[in-house]
C-alpha cells in the first residue's frame, strides 16, 4: 500500500501554523508527517527508525533492512524536538545533550542530515 505524499504547499502552510505559536493538534501532526517525509526523500533506506509519536515514524538512511522486532538504530523525540530540528532552530547534538531526543545504534546520529530546510 503506497503513503500519500502530503503537497508541499500544505506542508509549509502546517509548518507555518506551527512556527505562528498555539497550532492545532492537526497542523502539528502533517508538519511533523511532511517533514518525516523530507527526511525519507532525503535519506532513503531502512536502516534507521525515526519516531515522532504519536504522529509518525520513517525508516531511512541506507544500511541492512529492518524487519521484526525493535530495529537496531532508533532515533525518537517529540514533536517540538523534531520540528526544530528539521527546520534547523536547534542542533542535533544540543538536543541530544540536552536529552530531548533518545538515540540507540551506531546509525542512530542524525547530526548530517539535518536540518531539512523545507
């Protein structure tokens, strides 16, 4: 079953609702679907888990595919964490020291990858 692509010109208006402050729950949810996706145009692959719940989660970065079980590089953060992370407002190894983002596997770094610039 194929994932719908959301537009990218309702991509950056959910984006753009959610940098305004106080976005609906909806906004929050297709910023954080769209840039998942930006990710995954990206950095193809099945590697590594980025989890964004309760909203999404990609598989991406080339490397052995995953298929059962908890995958062996998993990156998972909130939502804020994500969006300011993609949109380059904040910096991987901030986050990280900071703790707002948990990160297992030797593929689980992020840091050249980011930010997406939508």
């Amino acid at each position: 079953m194929a994932v719908r692509k959301i537009d990218i010109s309702d991509g950056r208006a959910a984006l753009a609702l959610v940098s305004a402050g106080d976005a609906p729950r909806q906004a929050t949810a297709m910023a954080v679907r769209y840039l998942l996706q930006l990710l995954d145009e990206k950095a193809p692959g099945n590697s590594v888990e980025v989890r964004v719940p309760p909203f999404g989660a990609v598989q991406v970065v080339q490397g052995p595919r995953h298929t059962r079980g908890t995958p062996p590089n998993v990156v998972e953060m909130d939502a804020a964490t994500w969006i300011a992370l993609a949109t380059g407002d904040e910096h991987w190894t901030d986050v990280v020291a900071a703790g707002r983002v948990t990160a297992s596997g030797v593929r689980a770094d992020l840091a050249d990858l980011l930010p997406l610039r939508p």
